[in-house]
C-alpha cells in the first residue's frame, strides 16, 4: 500500500513550530494540560494559486521546475492531512486556468473537475479564468462542486449573474471562519470580450464592507480573503501590502496574481494596527501553503503557525 511520507527535515521543522505554538497557549504538559485541550479549537488552512492548469508534475527536460508539482501529489497530501486533522479548509487564490494543453483541449473541466474530487472548499476568480470568456467559465462551472468567491466583480449584466457568491462563511468545531474573494482589475489586462459586462469595483472599499459583515454582523472568529490582487508591486498599484494596511477585519489574506514563493507569511498592521496576515506560494501548484490557528475558546483569541510544503517531497513512494 502507498504511504505519504514526510521528508524529516520539514517534519522536524513543523514539530517545532507547533510545539512553539502550543507552549504559547500554555498547553504545555500539565495537569491542567487535557482541560486547556478543551478549550483550544484548531483550524487548519490549506491553499493554492495560480496553478494554471499543471495537472501533470513539469517535465523532465533539465528546466528549473522539471519534475515539480503535480495534482496526484497535492490530492494525496490534502488527504493524508485531513486524516491528521478534523478541521481543514482547502482554498485556491485564482488563475485556475491556462498553461497547458489541458486548458486548450479541456476548457477547465479537467481543472474543475480534479479540484472537487480534491474537496476544495472555495477558490476565487482570477484573470487567466476569463481566457475563454464568461461563457467558456460558465460552462465549466457545471464541473465545479465547491464556489467561487468574488465580492469586487458585478455580474448582474452577464451570464454569470448568480454563479458566484461575495463570501461564505464555514464552521469548524464551533469556530466561524469568513471567507470572500477579490478579483484584480480586467481592464488592460484582459480582453475586453473575455470579461463583457463585468463591472470592476474597488477592491479596498469592497473589502471594508465585506469584511465588517463578516467580522461584525456575522461575528466570524476569522476573516479570510482570497484575492488575486498581487502581493506587491513597486507602484502604487493596488496588491496585498496595500489592502492588508488599508483595511480592518482581514485576519488573513491568500494571495495570488504575482507567482510570489513566500518562505513564510508577513504580518502586515492595519488601520486598527491589528495584524493582517499575507500568504502565497508561487505557482503551478508547485507548493501547498498550511496555516494552522489555535483559538482559545475563553478568550477568543488565537495563534498562528505555517508551513509550505513543496509536493515533490512528499511525493507517492
């Protein structure tokens, strides 16, 4: 029988951590140490971007990624961590779609289809998932069995009015996590026919209100945003560094866009100068990103760790 093995430097690096992490909670071993369990809920965060349509690991062919990625290693270490943990959300950033041939001959059913029987729990839109335009997206969806989360695109005059939701919130052991996605601007970036009607909307202003619903309203212990946006740009442009700071409510946000490989997340202050967590890692599904939450259900406050887990280590042996 195959068995997912992982490679002991990263196993002994993630004990670390998570040993860190639970002396932080004070849950170190103790009489008090079963109680304390009682009171801690751990959440698990699973994700991706900008995979654009690597089914297949790269290639042998002597070029930088040869060899890396691949969807049946992803599926195989999602499902062994699931069994580790009661309580994970598997989250994709966007840019699905093109790259490879499966995109030109497939249109995405493939991708889509690979990601249910994967059991993602929501992903958001990225520009290269308009590259068949609305209509090719629309048609995919069908294969799609988890939603895509855009708050910051409008639909209501497209064949795509309905098909997506602004957020969604999951619960975990009693723990409510919100979700929602943002989507980068389409204009000069997409073609015009690709995206149609799609009105563009202010991707700060959107989350502000987003995430105030979700924080305040919906009284969610977390608040997540997947977006598309780009970890940094030399600009003023719009990206993560400038919504994590420009914003309150956003705990965590999944990047994508820029293909960044981060060692680890940055904590950003925000306008409330409370952290804002940003994470991505890199592209093509070389990498899977796991943060681990520890809330304490007394006093509603929790710890993070993280890990990225390049898939090739932990390969099918």
């Amino acid at each position: 029988m195959e068995e997912l093995r992982l490679s002991s430097n990263s196993r002994r690096e993630f004990l670390r951590k998570g040993l860190g992490a639970t002396a932080m909670l004070g849950l170190a071993a103790s009489p008090l140490a079963a109680f304390a369990k009682d009171r801690t809920v751990q959440l698990t965060i699973l994700h991706t971007n900008d995979v654009h349509s690597r089914v297949e690991p790269f290639p042998m062919d002597g070029s930088r990624n040869q060899g890396l990625g691949g969807v049946a290693r992803r599926a195989a270490l999602v499902k062994k961590i699931r069994a580790e943990q009661p309580n994970v959300l598997l989250l994709d950033a966007g840019d699905i779609f093109q790259g490879t041939p499966y995109f030109n001959l497939y249109g995405g059913e493939v991708e889509m289809t690979l990601m249910s029987q994967m059991g993602y729990d929501a992903a958001t839109m990225g520009n290269h998932d308009f590259d068949n335009g609305l209509a090719g997206f629309n048609k995919q969806l069908i294969h799609a069995q988890f939603p895509f989360l855009v708050s910051n695109y409008n639909f209501d005059n497209t064949e795509l009015k309905g098909k997506t939701q602004a957020f969604k919130v999951f619960k975990k052991q009693g723990i409510k996590v919100g979700i929602f996605g943002l989507g980068i601007e389409l204009q000069g970036l997409v073609n015009k026919k690709n995206y149609g009607e799609t009105v563009y909307q202010d991707p700060i202003a959107k989350a502000n209100e987003v995430a105030s619903i979700l924080k305040n309203d919906l009284k969610c212990d977390l608040v997540v945003c997947l977006s598309h946006l780009g970890y940094k740009y030399q600009s003023d442009k719009g990206s993560d560094q400038t919504l994590a700071k420009s914003t309150r409510n956003i705990d965590l946000i999944i990047g994508g866009h820029t293909h960044t490989f981060m060692k680890a997340p940055e904590t950003i202050m925000n306008l409330d100068g409370k952290p804002a967590t940003i994470n991505q890692v890199g592209f093509a599904g070389i990498n899977l990103g796991r943060l681990d939450y520890f809330f304490d259900r007394d006093s509603g406050k929790h710890t993070m760790v993280s890990a990225v887990y390049p898939v090739h280590e932990y390969g099918l042996v």
